[in-house]
C-alpha cells in the first residue's frame, strides 16, 4: 500500500572519500590494503584487509602509500580478533576464546602483552621525552 501523504524513501547517501572526505563521484577508485587494525565485524576471513575508497586515482595512491609506511602489527590484529570475540560472546573462557578467534594461548598472552605495553606508553608519555629515559624509548625512534 502507498500514502499519497508518505515522503519518498531517502536516496542513499554518496560514501566519503577516506582522504579528503568529500562526497564520492560515480568515477570512485577502490583498493585493498593490508591493515593490522582492520577487523571485519562477523566475518574473520577479511581480517586485516582493509577497502580504500577515494575521489581519484591520486588520492587513492597517497591513501596506499599511507598504508605501507604503517606498520602491520600481528599483536594489533589479534587484539581486533579477541575483541570481536568478547563483544559477541562476553563470558568466554580462555579455550572457548582460542577456539573462537582461532588463536593459540601464546598469541593471546602476546596480544594481552602487546596492549598493556601500548597502554602504558601513551599513559606517561613526557616521561619517555625527560632527560631520564629508559632503554625502551630507543625502540619507539
């Protein structure tokens, strides 16, 4: 049934371009990139892909080339993978949390390891500028 008095159905919004942010033309550009932040949201097969999307040609190159400066970190993969699991499924164990990321204990310790490593280093970060700094803040140079 159709009302005369019902507003037509929004047209889909353009998607942005991940670059400048402006709206998409019909002409957009796309690639896969690998990216240790990218974890799909059900599906784990596309983990650590993540789609490009841009204007032109030229912002997708500087886009990829983005991408291959950053760093692919496993732990930071993991972590997305882990994450994914516990928003799904809340109180599992640590074998059903193995099972369900795919994940062995050694990569989930390393993944618990890597975060609290990261968590503590934006925690103090003026105390790795000080004169008095450890011998961690050469590895972050």
């Amino acid at each position: 049934m159709c009302d005369d008095e019902s507003e037509p159905p929004t047209p889909p919004q353009p998607g942005l371009c991940d670059l400048c942010g402006l709206p998409l033309p019909t002409t957009q550009v796309s690639a896969l990139v690998r990216d240790s932040s990218a974890v799909h949201p059900y599906n784990p097969d596309h983990d650590g892909m993540r789609r490009l999307t841009a204007c032109g040609p030229g912002h997708l190159d500087e886009l990829r080339q983005r991408y291959q400066e950053r760093r692919y970190t496993k732990e930071e993969l993991w972590a997305g993978k882990i994450a994914r699991a516990l928003r799904l499924q809340p109180d599992l164990d640590e074998e059903e949390l193995a099972e369900v990321t795919g994940l062995n204990f050694l990569q989930i310790e390393r993944t618990l390891t890597w975060e609290s490593e990261r968590f503590l280093r934006q925690q103090a970060p003026e105390d790795r500028e000080g004169p008095e700094s450890g011998p961690h803040d050469d590895e972050a140079r």
